[in-house]
C-alpha cells in the first residue's frame, strides 16, 4: 500500500507540476506520456528503488525549469536596467527633441543638443518660461511712460541713469555705455510754426491753431503758400493717379493721411518729387480705430514723426557721429527740402472741405465729417494755404547703455538685442514696451546662467538713444563699428513698440531668420488664445506665413541688415485695427493697457519667450540655425519675371542670362555648404567654427561693393535703398510694359550688372576657397 501510494503520489506529482505550466504544455504532455508509459511496463517488478526513481525525475524537471526561468528573469531584469539607464542619462536628449519636433533639422544643420553644464535645451527652455515675469514688465513700462523723454531732457537722462545701473544690479558680465554727440531737430521755443488761410493778396484771413509741440523732426524750415491737393496716403500709386488726371501737385501743399504702408518720410519725399512746395499729414478717422468699447484718437490730436528718409544722424551720414569738429559739413541726400508738419483731423477737415476740383476715387475716401472728397487744387472761396514750419538744429549728447553675457566657447560671437529709450511723448508702445522686454530678458538670461546654463555665443542687451529721431543711436554705433559686425554680429532683434495689441503677430525680418522664428511659434503659447501655440492660432487665422514681412525703413532692425549686412528681426503683437495712440501724447500706459483689457503684463511676456526661445537656440546650437539658401529663392522670382522679358530685352541688346547664372551659382554653393554642414562632424570645434564663419558673413555678402556707404548707405540689393537694389531694377523692369517710353536701356544695363556682380559675389564668397569657384566666366580654348 504504501509503495503502490508513492507511485500514484510521483505519477500525482510530476502530472501537476507540468499541467501548471502553460507556456510548457506541449512538452509538458510529452513528458507525462513517458512517465506514465515507463511506470506502466515495470508496474509489477516496482520497488523502493522505482519511486526514489520517479521522485528524482520529478526534482530534475523542477530543476531544469527554474534554470530556465531564472535565465528568462536574469534577461528581463538585465533589459530593464539598461532601459532605465538609458532613460536617465540620454532620455532627456531625446525628449528635449520630440519637443522640438521638426526644430531638430533647423536650417537643415545636424547639430548637436548638448548645452553647457550639462543642460539640455528642454531644461533650458523650462527654466526661462520659470523666470520670465509679468508683473515686472508692466511696471517698468509704468515707469519708462510717465512723461515725454526726449534725448537730451533731464527726464531722458534720469531714465538713462535708471537702466544703467538695472544692468548693472544684474552683475553681468560686462556693463557699459557709449556716449556721442548728434544732431537733432527741435521745435524753436523763439518763434512758433504757423498755418494760416490766405486771401489772393497774401493777406492772412485765418489763423488756424496748432498745438507748438507738434512737430516733424529733420522737416526743412521756412514759408510755403500755395493750393492744397489731396493725395490720399501719399504712396507712388497715389501721385501717379494725380499725374493720370491731370492734377498738378507743383507748387501746392500737399495734404496725405497717416498710414497706407508709407512713413512720414517717404510721403514728404514723394510730394517733394512730384514739385509739392509743401506738406501736411494728418490721422484720418478711417484709420484710426473708433470703436465705442475702446478708446480711440480724437480728432483733435496730431501725430507726429521724423522725415529724414534714412537712418542715424543726417549730418554724419555713412560714418560715425563720434566728434562733428573732425569731419566736413555733409547733408544727407535723405533730409527734405519742403517744409512739413503735422495736423489734426480738425484742421484737416476744415482745409479739404473747401476744395473743388476732380471728385477723388472711392478708395481715397476717408472718414472726416462735412468733405466732399475731391482732390483740389483750388478752394472755393479763391483762398490759399500758407504753412510755416520753425525748427532748429542742436547738438544733442546721446548714450546708448549696454550689457553683455560672454559667450563660453565662441565669445567673440554676439547676439543682440536691442530697444529705444527715448520718446518725444510719454512712450508707452514707442518705448516703454521694448525697454520692459529688453531689461525683463536681461534679468531672465542672467539668472539661468547663475542657474547652470553657459551659452555657447554671448549675448549683448543694449538701450538706444534717439530711436524717435530715426534711430539715431543704434545707426550711430553700427557705423562705428561697421567693419567687424559681420564677423561678430549672429543676429539682431528690436523690441522696439512690441506690444501694440494681443491678436496678431508679425515679424519682419531677414530672410535668413525664418525657420527659427518658424520653430520658435510653435513653442509660445498664445497670449490671447490659452492652450494654443502662436503657430496653430496662426494656422487658423489663414497661415502661418502671413506673420513674415519684409523689414521696413523706420524698423529698429531695418539699418542691421540693410547698411551692416546683419540678420535682424523686428517681432510686435498687434490688433486687427491699428492701435491709435502711437507718436501721440496719449500714448500712455493706461490706455495700452484698456487695448489690451489689461493684459500688458502677459502680452509683453509672451513676445519676451518668442525672442528668448530664438536667442537661446543661437546661443546654444553648434551651428548657427540660419537658412542659408533663403535668398536663391528670393533671386528666383525675379529670374522669372526676367524671363517673361527675355525677348524683349534681347531685342535692345540687353541678355538676362548673367543674372541666370548667377542665381544658379549662388543657389548651388549655398546648397553644396549646407550639405557640407549635414555631413560633417559638428562635436569638433574646429569644423563648427568654420562653418560658422561662413553662415555669418551670408547677410554681407548681399551688401553691394559697387556703391558708396557715404551716399548709399542701405547697401543691401534685397533690402536697402537706391537704384542697385532688386526692388529698384524689377520696378525698372515694369516699365517696359507699363510705360516703355520711360525705360532707360542705359540706366538698367547699369542696375543689372551691379545687381548680377553682387549676386555674384555672394556666390564665390560661399563657395570658400578659390580653387572651389566654378562659374560660367572661365576663359576657355
């Protein structure tokens, strides 16, 4: 009985123990068929012996089976400690990439993440959205507004004294200012300017009031008397039609509306061309937002700017305003020679509703109470105007404040941020907004470099004088320091009138800045629009492209890259109507924030992260992530409309086929280098900083060598000004159509080589060494 019960008790046993085992079952059942057959033929000889047998079989199987499992563990917990490390020490590199999704390839370079000390940019990224603040941006632009700033005033120079020594609160790395002396419009306290109405015997018969303090800097002084014409914005289109109509603007005032996409000066600039002996310019209620539920302009408020049609001191232009007693007197070309001046929507309203003439077009129409929009020039009662326009010249002392963090493994490389201090009025947008952002990303920057993080660039803050008077102080130091910006200077980016709504963004900006901003809109979140990224509210509204535009002349960014050949970049958040209050004395901080249904703080803050995401990909990135083949598709375009010449201009002798291989040299060394970027090894310091080099110096090559910077200053022939620039030779091109009596072959032969050289040049300064140039003007057996 008891051997016959250890018998069933194995056969029990090993039966069990393989039945359990699910993943075994098929040999399991082989096993228990062996068993069970071996039991079976030796059942009547069993003995002790047979079941001790049976009993060891069992503990061999069990044996074996926790062998096995016990590799099978050893393998799985081996697998997941290797994952686990792999989490902890590269896990984080690849997080900091799927959040940047696309970012990754920025400007095409395989860069690599690594930040210094150790921080990777995902950190870095978190720890600036942890540092930037509202509440400090709203309260510095509280401050910077308080009363009109002007260069020179002692509330200008408090304010200076200020950010100064907020800089140097910081403890950065260097702190500076730079001090020069400029020349500068005021109105003359002595003798006022004047409007007037008067009768054929030049008897005034109405004194018309202005306020004293209004006032177009750099406007040419003295008298003017003559009819008014009304030209709308005063862009070319609008004086074109006037000459279509047969309405001579020579020896009338002209009057033109604020905004059309024309500043100040180039309005003043086009009535001088077209003989206008003087000029009147006014905030018409159609552009200018009257809603009910916001604030608006009322009619009785003028606004005011330069009309200087350049940048920087016009008594110094293309050198340095260092010391005016070493240099000759020189004027620039850009100072007009007719009196100018700001007017009410009053004043304008009381002038053109006593016009008669040709009744104007529906677009011209504006928004002024009792005017019958006609165009003038004479007025009904045989009245004239008479404008007198009383301002005089001062050498102003100016200081530009600046800040720097240095760069740990490029220092020599800076990125730049800059904003005007100065307004002629309280300045809330003009430039209480941009010196809040600019002192709130110098703080934010300094901190996270006390927290651990050690750019690779150094970063350069700076406050500017006379932005009011044409950026006079940022024009200044560009050409003081002209010859070594392109070899030092990363990239530029103005704060400047930043915050002027919480709806709509957009950047105007270098060509070579796009995929950055790109990248950088889709990791800000909304102002307005909570849980949305800049990119997807912009995507809804229409695209994301509409938020690129090109630079324009009173820019902060404009003179960077137009005279310097410098990447730069001027961003604002706006409204869908224009905010009304800008170069006004109303421009003041209680009525910015009412715009933005107090909102300011976060506004301002959100426009600080988008710049401070680009600067920290700059100053973090092995390569620069710039985008170096922008300009080949911009050089495309025009190719295209060439093309559709072709015929034409071959017929007067004239062959497009230089600037066609032109743009393909161009286009084929900026894609051979960005190749060469892809496939090289970016951890060798050597390697990145060549390549560096070369991205850099991109920008100026587009600066033309054919013209001088004295009289040509905006050199640049995408950007700048003049008749070497690719706006210049394609408006040229449009005559051959539009006007072929007015093409000049000698002119534009002249403007296409310049333009074709320059393209040129750019394309063999990428190609590197002269050995590597291969381009069509070989001489050949």
């Amino acid at each position: 009985m008891v051997i016959s019960f250890s018998r069933e008790a194995s056969l029990m046993s090993v039966h069990h123990s393989v039945s359990d085992d699910d993943e075994e079952e098929e040999v399991g059942g082989a096993q228990r068929a062996e068993l069970r057959l071996a039991i079976s033929e030796d059942e009547e000889e069993a003995g002790p012996f047979s079941d001790l047998t049976a009993l060891v079989m069992r503990y061999r199987h069990g044996y074996r089976r926790c062998c096995v499992l016990l590799c099978v563990g050893g393998v799985i917990v081996f697998t997941a400690a290797f994952l686990l490390a792999y989490g902890i020490f590269s896990g984080r590199y690849h997080c900091s990439q799927a959040e940047q999704g696309h970012e990754q390839q920025l400007g095409g370079a395989k860069a690599p993440s690594e930040g210094g000390a150790g921080l990777y940019l995902g950190e870095l990224r978190l720890m600036m959205r942890k540092l930037l603040q509202d509440e400090d941006i709203h309260n510095t632009v509280s401050r910077v507004s308080r009363a009109a700033h002007p260069p020179g005033s002692s509330e200008g120079t408090a304010l200076a004294s200020e950010i100064l020594q907020r800089f140097r609160d910081l403890q950065m790395d260097h702190t500076w200012t730079e001090s020069l002396y400029a020349t500068l419009q005021f109105p003359d306290r002595s003798q006022r300017s004047s409007l007037s109405l008067v009768d054929s015997a030049g008897r005034v018969s109405e004194q018309i009031p202005l306020n004293p303090s209004d006032y177009c800097p750099y406007s040419a002084t003295g008298n003017a008397t003559g009819g008014v014409v009304y030209a709308n914005y005063g862009r070319p289109e609008d004086f074109k039609w006037l000459k279509r109509e047969d309405v001579s603007v020579a020896g009338c005032v002209v009057v033109m509306r604020v905004g059309g996409g024309v500043s100040f000066a180039e309005k003043v600039w086009l009535a001088e061309k077209n003989g206008a002996s003087g000029a009147l310019i006014y905030p018409d209620p159609a552009d200018v937002p009257q809603d009910p539920r916001r604030l608006g302009l009322n009619t009785h408020t003028a606004v005011s700017e330069h009309v200087h049609l350049g940048s920087g001191d016009p008594f110094t232009p293309g050198f340095p305003s260092f010391n005016h007693t070493q240099f000759p007197p020189i004027q620039s070309s850009g100072l007009p020679l007719i009196p100018a001046l700001p007017i009410t929507a009053t004043v304008a309203s009381k002038l053109l509703s006593q016009l008669t003439g040709p009744s104007c077009p529906r677009p011209w129409q504006g928004r002024l109470p009792y005017v019958r929009c006609v165009v003038g020039p004479e007025f009904s009662n045989g009245r004239r105007v008479q404008m007198s326009v009383q301002n005089v010249m001062k050498p102003i002392l100016l200081n530009n404040i600046f800040s720097s963090l240095e760069g740990r493994v490029e220092p020599d490389q800076y990125i730049i941020l800059g904003a005007q201090r100065d307004s002629l009025g309280p300045g809330a947008v003009k430039s209480g907004v941009g010196t809040a952002i600019l002192l709130e990303l110098a703080r934010t920057f300094s901190a996270m470099v006390k927290k651990g993080f050690s750019p690779r660039r150094s970063l350069l803050f700076v406050s500017w004088d006379a932005g009011d008077f044409g950026n006079v102080g940022a024009t200044e130091w560009l050409e003081g320091y002209l010859s070594m910006l392109h070899l030092k200077a990363v990239a530029y980016f103005s704060l400047d009138q930043a915050v002027m709504g919480d709806e709509v963004l957009s950047a105007y900006t270098s060509p070579l800045l796009v995929d950055l901003l790109d990248a950088a809109i889709r990791q800000v979140e909304h102002p307005k629009h909570a849980g949305q990224s800049i990119y997807s509210q912009a995507e809804r509204d229409g695209g994301s492209w509409r938020i690129m535009k090109p630079l324009y002349l009173n820019s902060g960014a404009f003179s960077f890259t137009a005279f310097a050949g410098v990447p730069a970049m001027e961003l604002r958040f706006t409204e869908e109507r224009a905010y009304p209050f800008i170069n006004t004395p109303l421009d003041s901080v209680s009525r910015l924030q009412e715009v933005l249904g107090g909102r300011l703080g976060v506004t301002g803050r959100s426009l600080g992260e988008l710049v401070g995401e680009m600067v920290l990909r700059l100053a973090h990135d092995h390569i620069l992530p710039l985008r170096i083949t922008s300009y080949a598709q911009t050089v495309l375009q025009f190719s295209a409309q060439l093309n559709k010449h072709s015929a034409e201009l071959q017929s007067r002798g004239l062959s497009p086929q230089w600037v066609f291989s032109a743009r393909g040299d161009y286009s084929r060394a900026a894609e051979t280098l960005q190749r060469a970027i892809d496939y090289s090894d970016l951890h060798e310091p050597t390697i990145t900083r060549f390549y560096n080099t070369r991205i850099m110096k991109v920008e100026y090559y587009f600066l033309s060598q054919y013209v001088s910077a004295v009289e040509t200053p905006f050199r640049h022939v995408i950007h700048g000004r003049g008749n070497h620039t690719l706006s210049a030779l394609t408006e040229h091109l449009g005559l051959l159509t539009s006007d072929p009596g007015r093409f000049d072959e000698s002119s534009f032969r002249r403007q296409l080589a310049l333009f074709t050289w320059t393209l040129q040049g750019a394309a063999n300064a990428l190609n590197g060494d002269v050995w590597s140039i291969h381009n069509m003007h070989r001489f050949t057996h």
